[in-house]
C-alpha cells in the first residue's frame, strides 16, 4: 500500500523540469540528455521505493539529478599523482611524457602536419619518414618504423614473416607478460606455429637445433620481463641463437618488452637488455614499446634489418596496426632526448630513475611533515614495473602511515576519491607514498592532500 502511494507521488518528468535550478541546466545542456539523465534517477528513485525506502522529496530528486548530469558531463578518464612507487605502473598510464613530447603532440595535433607529404615534390609520402633516420641513428638498425603498441609490432612480425610456418622459443619464455598477454597466444594469432623447446629452467642450443626442420622459419628470443628464474637455470643467448640461426638460414625475431637504450647498470639496477645490443648481434627484427622505458607514448617500436622490416611494413596488418600523428610526434621528441644525449635530463621516466636519494628523502621528510606526527620516513624500494627489470628496484625513501589495517584503507581511499587522486600502496598495513614516482611539480598536491585527510 505505502509502497503504491510512493510511487504514484514520485514527480514527473515535466514537473523537475519546472525546478528553477533545472531550468538553469536547461539552458546550458541538450534537451534529451537533460530528460535522461531525470529519468534515470526517477528509475534508482522507483527501485529505491521498491526496495523499501522512503521517497526522496522534490528537492532530493533535483539534487541527485543535478549530481547525475554533473558525473555523466565529467570525463572518467583524469590525472592522477603516482606515488605508489611503481615508476611504469600500467594500470596509471605507463611513462609520463617529457615537456617537449607533449608539445610536439599538441603542435601536430592543433591544425594539420606534414603527415604523409613529400615537400620537395608535393607528392604524396610515408609517415614512417618521421621517426625511420631517428630510430637508425640511436639503434644502428638498417631500418625502422612504429605501430601502435608492442603486441600489435610482434602480431605484425610473426604474421608477416611465420605464418604457416615454425617459429621455435625457448620454454622459459613462453610467458604471461600481464594483463592477459601471452606470447603463446600471439603466435597462435598469427598463424605461426610456436615450438616450445626446453624445459621450464633449462634450455640449451642443442634443444633449438633439434628441433628445427624444413617448415622452421624463425628463433624467437621472449625478454621474460616480469619475472626472473633464479636458482639451476640456463637459458640460450641472443648470441648464441644468432649462430644457429646462421647455420640453418633461419631469421632471429627478439621481443625485448621494455627494451632500453641507455645502460641501467649506470643507475645501479639490473642490466636491462638494450636495444642497440640486438641490433649488433645480428637480430632479423627487434621489437620493443614506446612507453615503457623508452619513457615516451603508447607505441610499438620495429628496428632490424631492411629485407624485413620492408615486409612489415608492407603488410595488410601495418595498416591496421598504425600509429597516429599526435603519438608519432611524441615519440620522434622523446627519441630527439637520446640522440642529443639529454634523455636523463628530459625524461621523466629517466629522471625518476636518476633521481639521488638525498632529494627524495627532502621530499619525503617535507610530505610527512604535514601530517604532523601520523607518519614517518623509512627506507623502502622502488620498482620500475612496466615488464622491465624483473625484479628490479632502487633505494628510495616512504612516506609510512600506520594506525592499523582500517584505518590505513580508510586513507587510502580518500586519497583515491580526492578530485586529483593521488595513489599509494599499502604493506603490511602500512599505507606507503613513495615521492620518486611523482613529479616533483606534483609535491603540493600531496602535501594538500595529506593535510587535509588527517585533519579531518
Ligand atoms: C610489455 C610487453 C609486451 C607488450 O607491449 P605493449 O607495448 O604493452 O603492447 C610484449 N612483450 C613483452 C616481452 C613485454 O614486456
């Protein structure tokens, strides 16, 4: 009975938009979304009923459908201040972009750009121009271009160069990269047939050479760059499977994950496998991504020899598989960093990675400061994530915030829900902020947060 009478009270359409401060949002917004966007909230207000709460009043309705149009006009997609002290954190975006990547992406973007136009002649061009001499500088490849990401450039190289044929890897590197990614997968997808050879921990040359036969067209090397095999283990070099490969006129294809072209031993961590390296040992084709250690947008990095990265490029897949302009400018000024011996200095993936200790701990002492005596600096680590480094850190200095396993979630979550989030991690029910993976500019927005979080 209460239930009917509710419902039939609940306003109309028409009646909420006589509201004075609906009629302020329908001057503003299209009719039809406005009208949506009530008629949602009257049907959350009509389960509500069901479900047996009481009816909100008119003015409840309005506020809520106020809020409604508020989060639907709101993009979900916003900043946010990594301080989890993961420096290629995938699910937060992966490498933040220098100063001048990002003003090359907004200058090839604002108007038109010189995409696919030869100037001399006027006559029509390649995109791949743009980045191609680049990329042969810095690398000491023949050739080069990029696609979209580095699971598109492995597709495009093992369909255009295996399909139909046998491409033989190494057990220990028919891996899981993360997020649902396995290099078996790919290799199905692209019509080769993958021979896994080996076992689990140990692989020798004689186990690639046994296994190839007349339908063998490639050795793949897979950089297993989210985890490390540690204890008994052998693993075929790049080196080595350039020679068997020599032997039988086999190709070599090396998936480097991150891939680098500066040395990380410099920095103090391990040796990441660079990209210049590869090209040297005689790698067919090498792939790597754009924003993971490079430190520049989303893209899929192809360099290797011309025979086959003409074919590539060539292919049907490559055009699917395209980048646009915005990111082919950003990678071309994060690329312009190296060759002009400034990567350490401009990228901001490097600077992290270069940052010295004594500046993190300044920041760190200057961030737990402001919450007064709630937390503390202690020693910790950094990881530079992004499928690089498995298990790879560096020395940093945390921000600690304890007061027990709730309490911790509980600031977190603020955190979380502030207008600009700022994201920690929590161990060992300690709520940890690492100030190396966040941009120094960024400092006040935790600070502010911390504050105002723990006044509360
Ligand atoms: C990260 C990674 C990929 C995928 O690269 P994306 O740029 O994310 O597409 C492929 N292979 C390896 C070994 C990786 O580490």
């Amino acid at each position: 009975m209460r239930v009917n009478m509710e419902l039939r009270n609940l306003p109309g359409v028409d009646k909420i938009l006589t509201d004075k401060r609906i009629a302020v949002v329908a001057g503003k917004y299209p009719h039809d979304l406005l009208v949506s966007v009530i008629r949602e909230q009257l049907e959350q207000e009509r389960l509500s009923i069901i479900g047996g709460k009481a009816g909100a009043s008119l003015d409840g309705i309005v506020k809520a459908v106020l809020g409604g149009l508020e989060a639907v006009l709101k993009p979900t997609l916003r900043r946010v201040v990594n301080a989890s002290g993961v420096i290629l954190h995938t699910n937060l975006g992966r490498a933040p972009l220098s100063r001048e990547a990002i003003a090359a992406m907004e200058e090839a973007s604002r108007g038109y750009a010189n995409l696919e136009i030869d100037m001399g002649s006027g006559a029509r061009g390649s995109r791949h121009v743009h980045i191609e001499s680049l990329l042969c500088r810095l690398t000491g490849a023949e050739a080069a271009f990029v696609v979209n990401n580095n699971a598109s450039g492995v597709l495009l190289g093992l369909t255009a160069l295996a399909r139909r044929k046998k491409v033989i890897v190494s057990r220990g590197q028919a891996v899981e990269i993360g997020g649902g990614f396995r290099i078996p997968d790919v290799m199905r997808q692209s019509g080769a047939k993958l021979v896994e050879v080996g076992t689990t921990n140990c692989t020798y040359a004689r186990d690639f050479e046994q296994a190839i036969d007349e339908s063998t067209v490639a050795l793949m090397r897979v950089h297993s760059s989210n985890f490390s095999l540690v204890g008994y283990t052998s693993e075929v070099s790049l080196e080595e499977l350039i020679v068997i490969a020599k032997k039988y006129n086999l190709i070599v294809l090396d998936d480097l994950g991150s891939g680098s072209l500066l040395d990380t031993t410099a920095f103090g961590l391990a040796p990441e496998p660079m990209v210049q390296q590869s090209v040297k040992a005689g790698t067919s084709v090498t792939f790597f991504s754009g924003d993971k250690l490079l430190g520049g947008p989303q893209a899929g990095v192809i360099v290797g020899s011309k025979e086959y990265v003409e074919k590539l490029k060539k292919h049907p897949l490559a055009r699917a598989a395209r980048i646009d302009k915005m990111r082919l400018a950003g990678i071309a000024a994060t690329l312009l960093h190296y060759l002009k011996g400034e990567a350490v200095a401009k990228v901001p993936v490097w600077k992290m990675i270069a940052a010295p200790l004594k500046e993190i701990d300044k920041r760190a002492g200057d961030w737990a400061k402001a919450l007064g005596g709630e937390a503390n600096v202690v020693d910790g680590q950094t990881m530079i994530g992004g499928g690089s480094l498995p298990g790879g850190s560096l020395p940093t200095k945390l921000v600690a915030i304890g007061g027990g396993s709730k309490k911790v979630q509980e600031i977190s979550r603020k955190l979380r829900l502030r207008e600009v989030p700022v994201i920690g991690r929590i161990e060992k029910d300690r709520l940890l902020l690492d100030p190396r993976t966040v941009l120094p500019e960024e400092d006040e927005i935790v600070v502010r947060a911390l504050s105002e979080i723990i006044k509360k």
